[in-house]
C-alpha cells in the first residue's frame, strides 16, 4: 500500500509549504486560519488539529485509545516519540493508523514495523531536510522483488497483434521496466528504451511492453491486463536489483505490429511474453544488461519473477489454475 505523506506547517512557513507541494506529499497539517493561504499555493489537502487525534503513547491504556478512535473512522497520529511494541500492538489490531515522524530515520522506521507500516506518516519542520528523499523512498518505493534468471528456450514468429508502449511520465534508467507476461505467475522485465542505436534515439520514459492480453504487475501486489492501462494509471517500475517503484502512465500507445513468442523456463516453471518484433524491445540479464529481443538466442538468461499463479480481477487468490 503506497504511504500517505503529511506534512505538519504548526506554526505556517511558505517556504515549507512550497518545499512539500514540489516534493509531492498528499497533505498538509496546519492551523485552521491558514488553510486558504496553503490552498492558494497549490491544489492539496489541508488536515486541521480538530480533525484527527494526536495521541502520545504513555502507558497501555492509550494503545487502546488509539485503536478505538481507529476503528470509529478517525484519523490517528501517534505523538512523536512512539516506540515499537506499541505500534505493532495497534497494527495488529487494525488500519489506518498515523505516526508523527521528526527525522529520516524515524520516517523509515515507520514505515516498515511489522513489514507494513503506518498508513500516514506526518513529517514534523525538524525533518524538512529530508522531506525529498523521505517521499522518494517511502512514496515511490515498494520495496523489493525476487528477481530469478531464466533460459530461454523459444523464440518464434507469432504474426500481427495489438501491442502496448506505455510512456510514463518518468525517466527510467538501464536495467528498469515493467514485469510482464502471459501468467500473473511467470513474469519477464521488459527494459525501457534506455538505449539508443543509429536509427533511433533513446526514450526512457517508455516501455514497448507486450501484447494487450498480457499481465503486468502493478503497485499492491496486483496485476491489470495491458490493455487497461490508461492516462494517470500507476504502474509499477522493477530494476535488476529487485528494487521496485511506482510510476505514473503519461499515454498509452496501442498498434498493430509483428511480435514475438518468446518462452523460458526456471526450476522446471516455464513462461511466455508477446514482444514487439523490434531492436528497441530489450528483456534484462541477470547483470543488468539489456538484450534486444532480435539478438537474442535460445540459451540465453534473462530475469524474471515467479509467483503463484491465481488472481481475480487483478487481485491475489487462491485457487487452482494453470496458465500458460
């Protein structure tokens, strides 16, 4: 789940202010008398003290406090100065919950008790420092994926089909892209056009994706079919190391082209794309390299990620299925 990043403005700066609507967080906290003047510097949300609670953790009963306020729908933020074994006691009692955080580091902490989280994360003025690499990390970020090398151990023909470039409306560097492929189960990086050769210049804002049947995993542990991607869709970014972010679709393009069937296999679980019949359209190898799919040769190995098959309208299930 992406994080909510607020940042507190008690007493109101206009240099914070600004700093947190270029740096992207969702929302201020503030004084109800400088709401409009928030507002009047970029469209956002404005939270006042008199609309959640903000709840030092001092002893037991103020876990309690805190779970009751969550489950009656009201925003919570623990004061800060929270300690672990409290937030993981209110965690698993329910959602939603808030920590007020005064530095990089609590930030982090924050966002990974119980490999979860909070919810929403308030930045207090000490850390404003790092209020840019705190929504970079915390925002964007989504953590990490087991990336596997994969032979390939087919590459044919597979005539005309209707294929999807989606051009985000960020840069991507060599060894980034979408994971996708016919089963939710066996998903191949496709590279973005990070590279350039003497016919046509690098675009790295796109990934030339696959066939518009094709899943491509998503922010969330979801998937979505190709061809559903649209114009402010957030779709998730992989790197050969495993490190995943989100990005945001500027446009989609979808053609008529002639494509690729391309198979692998790993630990004896076998998996297809449909790629582009193009130089530009380049898998991953395990070093980071991207490989065009016009050179690219039976026995050679690519990343992938393997997952259990099974999802309902892009959501996890659990169910017996094979796809193929």
């Amino acid at each position: 789940m992406t994080k909510e990043i607020w940042l507190k403005v008690i007493p109101f700066d206009k240099n914070i202010v600004t700093l947190g609507l270029e740096s992207g967080v969702d929302g201020f906290v503030a004084e109800a008398a400088d709401a409009e003047k928030i507002q009047a510097l970029g469209r956002t949300k404005v939270m006042t003290p008199d609309g959640f609670d903000m709840i030092p953790i001092c002893c037991k009963d103020d876990e309690g406090t805190a779970v009751e306020a969550l489950k009656a729908c009201r925003p919570v933020f623990l004061a800060k100065g929270w300690e672990i074994i409290p937030v993981e006691n209110i965690l698993a009692c329910t959602e939603g919950l808030g920590l007020e955080c005064e530095s990089l580091d609590r930030a982090r902490l924050a966002a990974g008790v119980l490999e979860r989280g909070a919810d929403r994360l308030l930045i207090t003025p000490e850390a404003v420092c790092d209020l840019k690499t705190i929504v970079n990390e915390l925002k964007l970020s989504q953590g990490t994926l087991d990336m596997v090398p994969a032979v390939i151990t087919n590459i044919e023909h597979a005539g005309l089909g209707h294929r999807v470039c989606v051009d985000t409306t960020s840069i991507l560097k060599t060894g980034e892209g979408m994971l996708v492929g016919n089963s939710s189960a066996f998903t191949f990086l496709v590279n973005a056009e990070t590279e350039s050769n003497p016919y046509v210049a690098a675009r790295p804002f796109r990934i030339n994706a696959g066939a518009v049947h094709a899943y491509c995993q998503m922010p969330g542990d979801k998937t979505r079919y190709l061809e559903e991607l649209a114009a402010g869709s957030e779709v998730l970014i992989a790197s050969h190391t495993g490190a995943t972010k989100t990005a945001v679709v500027g446009r989609v393009k979808t053609e008529i082209r002639p494509m690729l069937l391309i198979t692998a296999t790993v630990e004896g679980k076998e998996g297809k794309v449909f790629l582009q019949n193009a130089e530009t359209i380049r898998l991953v190898t395990p070093a980071g390299k991207p490989v065009s799919v016009v050179t690219l040769a039976v026995g050679d190995t690519v990343l992938v990620r393997t997952d259990v098959a099974g999802r309902h309208f892009g959501m996890r299930i659990t169910e017996d299925i094979k796809e193929g």
